[in-house]
C-alpha cells in the first residue's frame, strides 16, 4: 500500500499563495476544477477505525480510495491509502452499496492543483471555507510549506468531514452534507 502524507492549511490569501508558487517554480497541472465526493462505510466500521472509502468525481475522472487509520507527527498527517481509477462514479457508489458500504457523507470543493519539486499543492473552495494542502515526501512537505511561508505549528489536522461538523455545531444554515447551493455550481 502506498502512503499519503499530506499536511492542511486554512487558505487567507489565495492571491498571494499562487504568486509564491508560481515565483517558487511551481506549474499548475489542474485549474480550478470542480469535486464531488461520497464517504461511504458499512454501520460505522471503517469509521470506528479510523478508515475511510470514498469515491470522489474530479472534472472527467472518478477515483475509488481506501484510507487506513491516520497517524499525525509535527503536523503532518500520514495514513496508508489505495486508489484507482474507475469508468464510473455512479456505479463505483452502486457497486460498493451492494457490498454493504452506504453513502454517509458527502462533500464538494473546487479544487486547483500545482506541482512544485515533488510535492502536490492543492488550492481547494469548499462551502466553508478555502483551504491548501501539500502532500509528498515529508521533508520536501516542510520545505515547501516553509518557503510558502507556513509554519507548521498552524497546521490543520482534521479532516473535510471533521471541519464540517465543526461548522455545523455553530451554523444552524448548514445542510447535513458539505455541498454548494446548486446556484454556485
């Protein structure tokens, strides 16, 4: 199994981050690119242990991931992950429904993704907010989150499905899954 190594930052000044990245060398793979993703688990188990399944939706690209239980060092999150490409987001959800695996969460962002050195920085808009994230080998991580100008003590350690209860413990507006109003899709 591989494993990804990411580190989570809140996103204040998007303009600024993307004229670091293009100053720092950095080449975008991905514009901005609109994201649908489904958690799916069968009554809590994956969960229970700290794993996730999820099928996410990215432009013209459906990919199935399994995660493994997360382990966090110095602010950088680490978990053993599987994914694959699949024809279709639609029946990859049905096919795992028929396995006992139900939806039980969704969330959606726009997602941009850069390539610097050897790390992945991704700039995502969620309907709570805007985020980036750098994954990679964990010294290039720090690295680049340095000359970015993070500090790593600032680093967001729960997950999208975490924040957004999080956020919903103190907006009453927000629906049970992190999605956009269908006007700002």
């Amino acid at each position: 199994m591989a494993t990804e190594i990411e580190v989570k930052f809140a996103l204040r000044e998007r303009v600024e981050l993307l004229r670091k990245l293009t100053e720092l060398g950095g080449q975008r793979l991905y514009p901005e690119t609109f994201e649908d993703n489904i958690v799916l688990d069968r009554r809590g188990e994956l969960r229970t242990k700290g794993a996730l399944l999820r099928v996410r939706k990215f432009g013209r690209y459906s990919i199935a991931t399994f995660k493994g239980p997360m382990s966090i060092e110095g602010g950088v999150k680490s978990r053993e992950e599987v994914q694959t490409g699949v024809e279709s987001f639609e029946l990859a959800i049905q096919l795992f429904d028929s396995l006992g695996y139900k939806p039980v969460f969704r969330y959606q962002k726009f997602r941009e993704v850069w390539r610097i050195r050897e790390v992945e920085v991704v700039l995502d808009r969620t309907p709570i907010g805007d985020y980036f994230e750098i994954e990679g080998p964990l010294d290039v991580i720090r690295s680049v989150a340095t000359d970015l100008g993070m500090n790593m003590d600032h680093a967001i350690r729960q997950t999208y499905a975490d924040l957004y209860r999080q956020a919903r413990r103190t907006r009453a507006d927000l629906p049970e899954n992190m999605v956009f109003p269908p006007e700002q899709l």
